[in-house]
C-alpha cells in the first residue's frame, strides 16, 4: 500500500480550469543530465527567506524517526463499523491527506490556508500545524527519506514552487523553485532515479527536477489537462492524469510513451498485478487500466458528482472510492469489479467528496469530510 494520496477538491479542479486559461505556449525540453541519485543535503542556498537551517543537512538522519508523541499507534475501534467511529476536526477544508503509517501520522493540505496540519492518528486529534509561505495542494510523501513534499501555487510565490518538509522535525527546510509554474497541483518521486515529476496544470506540462539539487532537468507536455501524477517504479514509467486522458512518461527517456484517451483522475496502483485504477473523474466510473498493455481491461460504475479518490487495500483486495453516488465512500472488490458496500456516514447523509486513505498498521480508513472541516475515521474492510 502507498502512503501518498491524491484528491483535489471540485472547487480546486474548477480554479485550475481557470487558470489554464491565461497558460503560456506547450512547454519545452530541456537538456537531459544524467539522473542524480537522492541525496540527503540540499543545494546551497535553496532554503527560502526565514524558512529553513541555514548550514544543516536536514534529511541526513536515519530513516523511520518519529516525533516523540507517536508512541501511541492506536487501533479502529470505539464504534459501529458500519458507521463513523471517530472524527476529527479541522479548522479547514481540507483538499488532500497522505498517510505515514509507521510514524502514525496524517498530513492534510488546506483548500484555502497557507499551512499543513499534523494529525496523530493515535491520539485523533492535531499535533501541530506547518506555516508555508504558500497554499499547499497535492502531497507526496518519501516515508524512507522523512521528506514530505508540497507543491505551492498563490499570489505570495511567483509561479510556484514546491516545499520540502522534513517530517520528524516538521519543518519547511527548503523550496524548489518553480518561477514559471501555471498552477502546480502535485507531485511524485520515482524512487529509482530520485527524480522530481511535478505537474504544472495551467500550461499542460510536467516539469521534472532532481530531487537533491532542485534543479530542472526538463518539461515535458502532456495533453491531457493534467491534474493528478502517480509512478509505478516498476514499469519504469510515471503516470499523469486530466481530464482529457491518461499518459504514461518513460522515466528512462523523460518521453510520453502512450496517451490513453479518456476522463482521468486520481490514481491507485496494483503493484502485484500490474495495474492501475483511475477515477474517471465527473463520469462516475472507475476504470482498470493495464499498464503492460496500457489499455482499460475493466470498468465498474460507482455514480456521483466524482469519483474524486481512490485507495487501494491489496490485502483485501477492496478499493476505497470517493465522490460516488450521493457522496458515499463506495467499497468496490477489485478482483470481479463488484460493488460490496456503500458508506454514507454516522447518520447516513454525509457527503464525501475528498480524499481517503487505509491504514493496514491499525486497520482504519481515513476520509476528508469536506462538509463537516474534519477527517472521519472508520473501520477497515476484510
């Protein structure tokens, strides 16, 4: 299961359109290096103005620190597992969650403030909250590296750029910046090459950067009104959703290799079997995609206004989907492509139309509750 989660709320995808509007010509390449490998210090002066250490190494620590009110890991209970079983309140909307299971931690970005908010998932409730100097969207999380990634998008930073957070002392330590960016929306790591794949939604490109030093190795276009990136390492290949198709990008070349013709949104990899799921946002279907073939091999129809997330439970075998029909969180067995249960909420009427994520370690599913400002807490399927 991966820790990052994607769900761009509809007000967020609507204020992208806009701004694609006023986007500049296709993006161009640039000359291809060779792909650094991550390293753990960043280049020299890319801590921005009173953010940072100046003269640390802020990610050379060893993997898997936590902060020391993370003892408690917790475990689903205390409720009706068919219901609710704890919400946690927020003092925002929230657009998009990532889950760090083994520090017990949720990372929420805010539909309209400047700052992460840390949730112990022990404790459910807000450890602290992270001041950035723009508003935060997509979140990607290097667990391994305790870096989390946030890419910023507003009137304070020109362009954009994207915030490296170290997460055991949650605190920006520096900016990788993005001074052309046309509404940056999210970001991944290919994890064997340590490249940065950001995608820059205003002028249909995705800018690729070397994680360590931040410099921009290329932009590569993708027409396909770009939102949401997800990598498969494996395949070698990182994949960019919009909603005009879905396009695989060759790590190796920095190249679009396939373009798929069809709605597209947030993303869940089947690692085993070598396949992808993507919310075929606004068309209330969630498709299976082949990546060997690249083709859609499967379809199930889950109704709504979205779906606008979804997570993917290997062990179970379930699919997590947001945004369905009357706003449920609709549980799909990916094997037949059958619907198993829908979930409404603890009185049956709340709406879900941002993101979730499921944690194996102690067997919950989170789900952003946009109408209620918190993150709803239920048990895990089998």
């Amino acid at each position: 299961m991966r820790a990052k989660r994607k769900a761009l709320t509809p007000l967020l995808l609507a204020g992208a359109l806009l701004s694609g509007c006023t986007a500049p010509p296709p993006g161009i390449a640039e000359p291809l290096p060779a792909a650094a490998p991550v390293r753990s210090t960043p280049a020299e002066g890319s801590a921005p103005p009173g953010g940072g250490w100046p003269g640390a190494d802020p990610l050379a620590y060893p993997p898997g620190g936590t902060a020391t009110d993370h003892a408690d890991t917790g475990r689903c209970d205390g409720g009706s597992s068919a219901g609710v079983l704890a919400t946690i309140p927020l003092d925002h909307r929230p657009i998009d969650l990532v889950l760090d299971a083994g520090a017990s931690t949720l990372y929420i970005s805010s539909e309209l403030g400047t700052a992460i908010s840390v949730v112990h998932t022990g404790s459910r409730a807000v450890a602290a909250s992270i001041p950035l100097r723009d508003r935060p969207y997509g979140l990607f999380l290097d667990a391994e590296r305790g870096a989390l990634y946030a890419p910023l998008a507003g009137v304070r930073v020109p362009g954009g750029a994207v915030a490296v957070i170290d997460t055991e002392r949650r605190a920006l330590v520096r900016s990788i910046r993005f001074p052309d960016a046309r509404w940056p929306t999210d970001a991944v790591i290919d994890p064997a090459t340590g490249l940065l794949f950001v995608v820059n939604s205003g002028d249909d490109t995705v800018a690729v950067f070397d994680s360590a030093s931040g410099d921009r190795i290329r932009r590569i276009p993708v027409d396909v009104d770009p939102m949401f990136v997800e990598v498969v390492s494996d395949s070698g290949v990182v994949l960019v959703a919009g909603a005009k198709g879905l396009a695989a990008i060759d790590v190796r070349t920095l190249a679009v290799r396939d373009t798929l013709p069809m709605p597209s949104g947030a993303m869940a990899v089947d690692e085993k079997d070598g396949g992808v799921f993507v919310a075929n946002q606004g068309f209330g279907t969630v498709s299976v995609v082949d990546l060997a073939a690249f083709e859609v091999v499967g379809r199930v129809a889950v109704g709504g206004r979205g779906p606008f997330d979804i997570a993917y439970d290997a062990a179970s075998g379930l699919a997590y989907v947001t945004g369905t029909a009357h706003g449920e969180l609709t549980l799909i067995d990916m094997a037949p492509l059958k619907i198993v249960e829908r979930i409404g909420g603890a009185d049956g009427s709340r709406a879900w139309y941002g993101a979730v994520a499921v944690d194996d370690t102690t067997d919950c599913v989170y789900v952003a509750d946009l109408e209620q400002s918190a993150i709803a807490v239920l048990e895990r399927r089998s």
